[in-house]
C-alpha cells in the first residue's frame, strides 16, 4: 500500500525532510514495483496521490486518480502561489466503502527568495487524527496482514514518509509528523526536439511542444523564434506559463516544397537563464503523378477490326506514396486492354515513390466516323489531382482480309493421269472478300474454286490439279486477286511430280587407280554411271564435290539425270601431291538401296622429302688467312633422289666446298660441307637459301655464324754482343 508524490518532471536536486530515514520502524519493506506514478503538477495545481495496496483508480478517466489533495483556493501574499483548504477524496475500491470528506487543515506555505525555494508544509498526523474510527476501520477492512501503510512517497525528493496504523487495538504510531516540499522560484524545462518525419506538402502536422513550469512563480515567455518559415505557433507573445504548471503549444509544420528543415527553435523569457532550444526536424514530401503522353490517336481502323496496342507510362516521379484510381471512360466500349474490357467504375492503384506502369490499349470502332474517349486518373498529387489522358480513332468501313494457305507437292500422280490439292482461301476481315479468276503459270495445273464470295470469318477452296506428261519435278505459281484493299494479289507455289518406276544404278569403275605418280606430275582417268532401271536416275552431289584435301579436279556436273538405259561418262584428273593424297568423290541417288556412292581415287606419288636436324651453322673460331669447314647432314626420306641445285645468298667469307647440284639417294643421308675463310676479324653471318625439288620444301632458309681473328705478331730473336 503505497502513497506518492512527483513533480512533471524528475532530476530536481531534492530538499532534505525534517524527518530521518533510518527512523523507519524494522519490518516496513521498501517495494520498488509498488513506486508507481505518485504525483504529477497539473495547471497549477498539486495532487498527492495515495494508494492502499492495489493500482489507483480513475473513476472519471481524467487520467487523475480518485485519491488526491487539491488546492481550493489562493491566498495572497506568496506571489500567485498558496494552498488553503484541502479536499481529501478517498477510493479504496475492494478495501473498503467510497468515502469523502473535507477536512480543514493548518497548511502554511512560504517562499525563501534567498535559496529560490517555494515550499508547503502537509501535517501529516492531523491528516489521519481528522479520520473517525468508523472511517479508520473501514480503511483497515480486507488488508488481511492487520496493518495499513500510508506511504507519501516523493519521487521528485528522493525520500518516503509511512505512517503504520493497526486494527489491533493499539493508538497509531505516527512516526513523521510532518513534511515539508520545496518548489524551485523559476525552473523552464522544453520538449528537447520534434520531428515531424516526412509531412506532405499542402497539408500540416501540429507537434506537441510542451512548456513545463516547475517554479513556484510564472515565468513569461517573451518570444519565440522559428528556424523555418514552414513553421508557425497559434500564440502570439509574450504570454506566461502559471507557476507548477504547463502550456502546450501545437506548433504546427506546412510544408511549401520538396525540402528538408531542420534547426533549432529558440524559447526566450524575461529570466535569459530559463532559454531554452528545441531541435525540430521535417521533411515535405509529396507523390508527383507524372502520365506520359496524355493522348493517343489510334488512327484509321476499319470497323470489325483491332488497332496495333498504344501505350502510355503512369510514374510516381515525387517523394511520397501515390494513391490514385484509374477508370476507362468509354460508354460505346471501343477501348479496351488488347479486347479486355474492364467493368465500370474507378479502379484504385497504388504507386511508390519513383515506381511506374504502363497501360497499354486498342481500338475496335463500333461504327464509321471519328471516336474517342477518356482513361481517367484521379490521385492524391494536390498538384494535379486528376489527369485525363485522351483516346482518339477513326472508324471506317468494313475490309476484307485474305490469308491463303500452303500445300505440300502433288507427288506420285501417274503420267497421262492427273492428282489434286487443295488450299483454302480464308476471309479473317469484317466484309464480304470477292475472289477474281485464279491464274496458274504452267498448262500442267487447273485450278477449280468452290466459292468467289466468302463472307467474313469463313473460307472457299481452292483445288489445284496437276496433269504430268513427263517425269520429272514440276512448278507453277498461282495469282490469286481478291478486293482485300491491303494485299490485292496472293501468289502461291505449287508442285507436282509424277509417278516414276525405280531407277537402277550401276558405276565402273568404283576405283580410281591412277598408278604410280611423281610429286607434281598428274594422270586422268574416267567413269561411267549407268541407269539400268525403268525409271529415272537422279544424281546430286554437295559442293564442291572434291574436297581441298584432294588435288584432282572432275568434269562431273550435278545435278544430272539419266533415263532408263542412259550412261554418263566422266573424267577426273589427279595432280600428285604427297600433301594433298585424301581423295574421293560421293554423290547421292534415288536408286532403291543406293542411297549414296562413294569413289576412291588412288595414286602411289613418288618424291624427294628433306629433312634437316638444324636450321644453322656454327664455324669454330678461325685465324685470318685460313679456312675451317662445317658438315650439313642432309637426310632423304623419300622414293625419289633429292637434289639441292642452288645455294642463294651465300657470300664470302662463306662458300660451297663441293660443287652443285647435290644428290642423296632415297632413304639416305649425305653430308654438304659449308667452307668459312675470313678476310678480316670479327663475327660474320649470313642467310642463305637451299634450292630442292621436294616440292613441299622448294626453298629452305640456312644460317651460317663465324668469327675471325688476327695471328700473333712474329718476334725476331735478340742478339747481344760481347
């Protein structure tokens, strides 16, 4: 059971009480969760709440509990501050019946201007002597430990006063009298700052700025300085702040611009110790609905016809969210999402701050003449709260449309007899379609058309017959004209093949043996293809039909067909190139279990082949006036006998030591000897260049390195005489 008092506000360094603390009775547990809320200043007015062992109550839910001590009247004399009469209003709730009473207390006040204190003196004893044994029981009723506390507890002074009382039939035993509570002559304190967030532009946010006056005199507040012309307070100055109470300013934000505030408001008083700052921060934000473009001319449609999409971009391209509705104003419905039509009526959609969409519509006139409508959007941008975006087309008569479908080729019709297909000929438009006379290119092919007027939606055929004389492939291309005012004339391609027995071929030789070649010589030699069947022989062939990797060209030309009994004869040249030696031809037939033929050409080519362990030569060191000589081991891998017939660009002091040409046999090695002879010292070099007939290394590079020096000077021998 816990009593309180407290000030608006705690830190208040606190004013000693008369009575001592370590006076407190053993057995009075100091309970922390019992320390609620215990006295607040209110309007000038001082409250000391009391509360027996269970939350206060608030019967009338002015946030004030029922158990208070108020001040009734002022008393002159104490500068605008005095308390007099008190009413004391108890509300026990389960403890016991509601009671009040009033009671006339000896309550004095005084103010020490020396230490800026104001200060109230509540008797304490005379407060619980003024309660009648009746009231004293029933405040005792339902406490169940036999005990009540009345603890008048001082948040703001650091300190508690608790007046034990028993039913046991003892008198109480009042250890504090009395107590006093000292208020400060002048003490401002502020709201320490305010953030508004982000308000919209056009609209306002009152903050609550609190002035607490926790003296005992008034303190007037000369003026108020603003950081920012966005904000305003309804109150012009001076005006004051009653002593022990408070005045709340709604000091109200209106945002003019997309910008941020922020500074410090300045309090200043008649007292320049009691200024005050608040730091006040704020942001005007506000969606920006951005529709671009905001009309769309969907041009000329025919009616019964869809235009091409049109679209237009709906942005939020401000700083808050967009809420808006968009609704398709279009009492003949022509406008649509792609033939989608919404139901009537404002649809609601929602933005974020540089969010977008696009809105994509089409036209479908109803009826013949210029049409329009609206796609309305109607948002919270107080800048433009509605945009209209203007649809615009023109209707005009009803067209056809003409589609004409493809066919495989007419096949297998015997000759002297006739095979059909058909096409369909189909009107997608909203007009009658009017068909003309189907024209073909080749007497071979009829045409025959089951209607020339096709309404719309609906389809005629068109049966093509092809009446082959021959065998072979054959092509006509259709003209088909129409009133379709987009695609007046339709071609189509046609073909037909007539039937024809299997062919049978025959090919001599297979092989190609062209014997034994030198490297760079050639030889020819020919082929026949026969057609021993009863139907045509038809031979392709991918190009080219010799590969790069075969040197031999042919005379064979494919396509080609060969009628029963029919040969072709063919000739192929082969050049001998040990490199180039992969050769073979293959073309393809219709001949039943040959679906394909491959020929091989053969050739045994003879020809030198070079090979070099080393690229280059070094001579050992070598006096002037003499000679040293290096051997080039020269290796013939081949069947024919290599022969070096020229040594390019080799210059003195280098040379040859055996005459040109130079042979080795196949399947040998022979050694050319380099000879170097200098005339002067120093390091000598040269490239030269190896003539050979191996045709795949005509010409092969050697490098030669020497160097030269002087002899000694001779000494003649001395003599000495006698």
């Amino acid at each position: 059971m816990v009593g309180g008092l407290e000030g608006a506000r705690d830190g208040i360094a606190p004013l000693s009480p008369s009575g001592d603390a370590d006076r407190i009775q053993p057995g009075f547990v100091k309970d922390p969760a019992q320390e609620a809320l215990a006295a607040k200043m209110k309007s000038g007015t001082f409250q000391l709440f009391l509360n027996f062992g269970e939350p206060l109550k608030d019967s009338n839910g002015d946030g004030i509990p029922d158990l208070s001590i108020a001040n009734a009247t002022q008393e002159p004399g104490l500068s605008g501050f005095a308390l007099a009469d008190v009413t004391l209003t108890l509300h026990l709730g389960a403890k016991g019946p509601f009671f009040t009473g009033i009671h006339d207390i000896n309550l004095f006040s005084r103010v020490d201007a020396d230490r800026g204190l104001a200060t109230f003196v509540v008797p304490f004893e005379q407060l619980l002597s003024s309660l009648t044994p009746a009231e004293r029981s029933a405040m005792d009723q339902g406490d169940g430990t036999g005990r009540l506390f009345l603890w008048a507890v001082s948040r703001l002074y650091g300190d508690r006063d608790r007046v034990p009382d028993t039913n046991d039939g003892g008198e109480p035993s009042v250890r504090t009298e009395v107590r006093e509570f000292g208020f400060p002559l002048a003490d401002l304190s502020t709201t320490p700052s305010l953030d508004y967030g982000d308000v919209r532009i056009g609209r306002h946010v009152d903050g609550p700025l609190t002035l607490c006056n926790h003296g005992a005199r008034p303190v007037e507040i000369t003026q108020i300085r603003l950081p920012d012309s966005t904000l305003t307070v309804p109150l012009q100055s001076p005006f004051t702040v009653p002593a022990l109470g408070q005045f709340q300013l709604p000091l109200r934000y209106s945002p003019t611009a997309h910008a941020r505030i922020s500074g410090n408001l300045t309090v200043e008083t008649a007292l320049s110790e009691l200024n005050a700052k608040i730091s006040i921060t704020g942001r005007g934000v506000a969606p920006i609905l951005q529709v671009t473009p905001t009309s769309l001319d969907f041009g000329s449609v025919p009616v019964g016809f869809s235009s091409e999409g049109r679209q237009f971009a709906i942005g939020n391209v401000g700083d808050a969210y967009l809420d808006a509705t968009w609704e398709l104003i279009d009492p003949t419905l022509q406008f649509s999402f792609g033939g989608y039509i919404p139901p009537s009526g404002p649809h609601p959609f929602e933005l974020y701050p540089g969010e977008s969409d696009e809105v994509r519509l089409t036209f479908t006139p109803a009826g013949i003449g210029p049409m329009e409508g609206t796609f309305r959007i109607v948002s919270d941008d107080d800048r433009a709260p509605q945009v209209d975006v203007r649809l615009s087309g023109q209707g005009t008569p009803a067209e056809p449309r003409i589609y004409v479908t493809f066919v495989d080729p007419i096949q297998n019709v015997p000759i002297g007899g006739e095979g059909s297909s058909v096409l369909h000929i189909q009107n997608w438009g909203s007009a009658l379609l009017e068909v003309g006379s189907v024209v073909s290119s080749s007497p071979l092919f009829s045409t025959s058309l089951s209607r020339s007027s096709i309404p719309s939606k609906e389809w005629a055929d068109l049966v093509v017959t092809y009446h082959p004389v021959v065998w072979g492939l054959e092509t006509t291309t259709l003209t088909i004209p129409s009133n379709d005012p987009t695609n007046p004339t339709v071609t189509r391609m046609v073909s037909g093949q007539a039937f024809e027995p299997p062919p049978e071929i025959h090919v001599s030789p297979v092989l190609l043996d062209f014997g034994t070649l030198h490297q760079g010589s050639s030889a020819t030699l020919s082929f026949d293809v026969s057609n021993t069947g009863a139907g045509p022989l038809r031979l392709t062939a991918n190009s080219p039909l010799l590969t790069s990797a075969c040197n031999a060209q042919t005379d064979l030309s494919l396509p080609a067909t060969l009628l029963p009994g029919g040969t072709l004869t063919a000739q192929v040249t082969l050049t001998a190139d040990i490199d180039k030696s992969f050769c073979f031809i293959l073309f393809y037939t219709n001949a039943p279990g040959t679906p394909y033929v491959t020929m091989e050409l053969r050739a045994t080519i003879l020809s030198p082949v070079l090979y070099l362990t080393t690229d280059s030569l070094s001579f050992p060191e070598t006096r002037i006036g003499s000679s040293s000589t290096v051997l080039l081991k020269v290796y013939n891998d081949g069947q024919e006998p290599l022969i070096i017939s020229r040594a390019t660009y080799l210059n003195s002091p280098f040379s040859l030591a055996t005459a040109l040409p130079f042979t080795v046999s196949p399947y040998t090695s022979g050694d050319l000897p380099f000879k170097f002879s200098p005339t002067a010292e120093g390091g000598w070099g040269a490239a030269v260049i190896l003539r050979t007939n191996d045709l795949r290394q005509r010409d092969v590079p050697l490098y030669l390195y020497g160097f030269a020096f002087s002899p000694p000077p001779s000494v003649k021998p001395l003599i000495l005489g006698n």
